[in-house]
C-alpha cells in the first residue's frame, strides 16, 4: 500500500509540474486517498484554490521547491528516509540520483526547514512501526 501510494504520488506530482501546474498548498491533508473496485489505492489532490500554471516565470523554481517541501514537512516525520529518496527518484524519473537532483533535494530541505522548523526534539509525529519489526524493552 505504501509503495502504490508512493508511486502515485510522485509520478502525479512530476506530471502536475512538467504541465506547469503547481498546487501552493501541497501539504498531506490535500491528499485524499480511496479505493478502485479492485482495491487499489488511488491518490486525490483536493483544496488547491491558490495553485496554478505557471509556465516561465521567474518563481517557478521557488513554487516547485514549496510544494516538495510541503509533502516532505510530514513525510520527514511518517516515512523512512529510503521511501522519502526513492519518492524523489520516481518524481524526476531517475534510478540514480545525480548531483542536479542531490542539489534540488538539498534546496528543498532547506526551504522546509525555513519555512516549516522542526520543534525541539525533532520528529512532529511517531515513526510507523514496520510489520515484523523487532522492539527493544
């Protein structure tokens, strides 16, 4: 479930953007998720009234860089660090991250710490636990 939904993601957040389109307001509550009658999961954005095209401003680079940062600000805190990278490689279509993609996760890792800081402590929300994982007392 995870993976689909990841894959969903991040193929339709790549397309959005190669359009020209951005949401503005990209943050986890705007994702709905249902259920095709087969039973997979289907991702929704929903409440993007302030997105729009923007197809060769200046801004462009800055309204893409807050849109990945939003999805990232709770992602930070609910997926593994691989799940977040492999989240970048299917968004730029990439098996490898090369050092224009290592740069664009940088910037947007920076605009998310500027724009969303982590309160003291770090994490915002508990860490999934994995299926089979092993706890420690």
């Amino acid at each position: 479930l995870r993976e689909a939904l990841l894959q969903q993601l991040a193929r339709a957040t790549r397309c959005i953007h190669q359009a020209g389109f951005f949401h503005h307001d990209l943050f986890w509550r705007n994702i709905l998720v249902t259920r095709a009658s087969d039973g997979a999961p289907l991702v929704w954005w929903i409440d993007c009234p302030r997105g729009g095209f923007d197809r060769w401003s200046p801004r462009r680079w800055r309204r893409r860089l807050r849109d990945l940062a939003a999805l990232d600000k709770v992602a930070v805190a609910v997926c593994t660090r691989a799940e977040r990278m492999r989240f970048m490689r299917l968004y730029l279509g990439r098996a490898r991250l090369d050092a224009p993609a290592k740069r664009l996760i940088r910037a947007v890792l920076r605009y998310r710490r500027r724009h969303w800081p982590e309160p003291s402590g770090g994490r915002t929300f508990k860490q999934p636990e994995r299926a089979g994982a092993q706890t420690r007392d």
